[in-house]
C-alpha cells in the first residue's frame, strides 16, 4: 500500500510539472504566430516544447498572463480569437511590423492591464468599445497609423494611468469624457491631427504630471482649469494656434520641470489662469 501511494505521489508530482495549457489557448498562440509569420521571427516558438518554453510568454496556474514580443520582428495583421486568453494582463507587441486593424475580439481581453502595441505599422479607429477594458492602466498606441477621433468611451477606462497616442492620425476634439479617467498621470498625443479647444474638464485630471499636446492644430485660450492641474510635471505645447501669452503659465504650475511653448506665447499682455472662474469651453 505504501509503495502504490508512493507512486501515485510520483504520478501526480510529474504531471504537474509538465502541466500545459489548455488547448484552446494554445490554438489562439498557435493562430497568433502563423497570422504573425512566426517563422521569420528573431526569436521564433519551437511547436514540440511546452507552451511554458516559448520566448515571451509568461503563464501562471497554466493560463497565459503575459506576452512580450517586442523587438521580435512580427509582420502580417493581428488574428481574431485572442479574447480565449481570459486571463492575459499584459501585452507588448511594440517596435515590430504589424498592420491592419485592431481585431474586434482585442476589447474582449477584459484582465488587460497593459496594451502597448507602439511603434508598429497598425491602422484604423480606436474601437469604440475600449471601455470594455475595464482593467486597464497602460494604453501606448504611439508611432502607428491610427485615425479616427478619440471615442468618448475612452472615459470609460477608470483605472488607466498612462494614454500615449502620439505620431498618428487621429483627429477631432478631445472628448471631455477623458476627465474620467481620473487615475490618468501621462497623456500624450502630440503629432497628430487633433485641433479646437482644450475641454475645460482637463483640470479634473488631479494626478497628472505629463501633459503632452504638441504638433497639433488646437486653438483658443487655455481653460482656467488648467491650473488646478498641481502635479503637472511636463507641459508641451508647441506648434498649435493657442491664443494669450502665457509666459507666467509655469509660475502658476508648483510641480512644473518640463514646460515648452510657441514664441507666440509669450508675448502680448499676460493671459493668468484664475480656477475660480467657470468658463465652460467645453462647447
């Protein structure tokens, strides 16, 4: 008796050891390496090991958590059935070659905590049902062909922390919906095609500390709420129609280090930003 417990011992210690994902997962990485030419790949999978043995994927309980593919050469477009990995938080496919657009199954990932596809050749809008990602903190979508305007369900995103949208073709307002966001520290979409007043609910973001607006076609005066803004770290401005001198600007800003405007703006009779009052240039 002794000797057989010993052995179903032995059994169950060598299954768990070899344990794999389930096949369902492992088809959705399967369909993501051929639909990314994973043959070409810096660093490609070897199909006969365990799931747990390829480059950039992290498992934990035998279910995909992480994948980090960066710098691997990944070309083609995005596959459809991604959504199967429930459990998946992060995903780093930055600086490779992907295009297209967004698979519509990508919103589905609802543990996504960081999505950083940057510096890739991806087109299209944002999907409109990003909120979906309820989980997320990191969204960097920079350096791709992206356009559209910015959905106002991005509003929906209440525990995202960081939005990098810079170097693509977006284009519109900022939805005033970003106010939301309130845990939002890093905002960035400079170089893009985005124009009209800034809303004036940016002063809810309290916990910013990078606001980056730069190469842009926004216009008007800066809302008063801008200076509620007391973390504010870097501010970027340039290459837009802002109207007023605000040269005194980063007097107003305590925790300012990084702060760039037009030439334009610092001249003419001094523009100060009063919170107290309410000019609702949301419009």
């Amino acid at each position: 008796m002794r000797n057989l417990k010993l052995t179903l011992l032995c059994c169950l210690l060598f299954a768990f050891g070899y344990a794999d994902v389930s096949p369902l997962e492992k088809e959705a990485l399967v369909n993501f390496y051929n639909a990314t030419n994973g043959d070409s790949w810096t660093k490609s999978w070897d199909m006969s090991k365990p799931v747990e043995t390829w480059h950039g994927i992290t498992l934990k309980d035998d279910r995909v958590v992480a994948i980090n593919l960066s710098f691997n050469n990944l070309t083609g477009k995005l596959p459809e059935g991604l959504n199967v990995l429930t459990h998946l938080k992060k995903l780093n496919l930055a600086f490779n070659a992907i295009e297209g657009e967004l698979p519509l199954s990508l919103t589905d990932l609802t543990s996504l905590e960081e999505l950083q596809l940057f510096s890739n050749k991806l087109s299209g809008a944002m999907p409109d049902d990003i909120a979906n990602l309820e989980n997320l903190r990191v969204l960097e979508l920079y350096n791709n062909d992206f356009s559209g305007a910015i959905p106002s369900s991005i509003g929906g995103l209440k525990k995202l922390e960081v939005l990098i949208l810079s170097s693509n073709s977006f284009f519109g307002k900022i939805p005033t919906e970003i106010s939301k966001c309130e845990n939002l520290k890093v905002l960035s979409v400079f170089d893009n095609q985005l124009f009209g007043n800034l809303p004036n609910s940016i002063g809810n973001l309290e916990n910013l500390e990078e606001l980056v607006l730069s190469n842009n076609a926004f216009f008007g005066q800066l809302p008063n709420s801008l200076a509620k803004l007391d973390n504010l770290k870097t501010l970027f401005l340039t290459n837009n129609d802002f109207k007023g001198n605000y040269a005194n600007l980063q007097e107003q800003l305590p925790s300012i280090i990084n702060f760039d405007i037009d030439e334009a703006n610092t001249k003419g009779t001094l523009v100060t930003l009063d919170i107290e009052l309410d000019d609702d240039d949301d419009e």
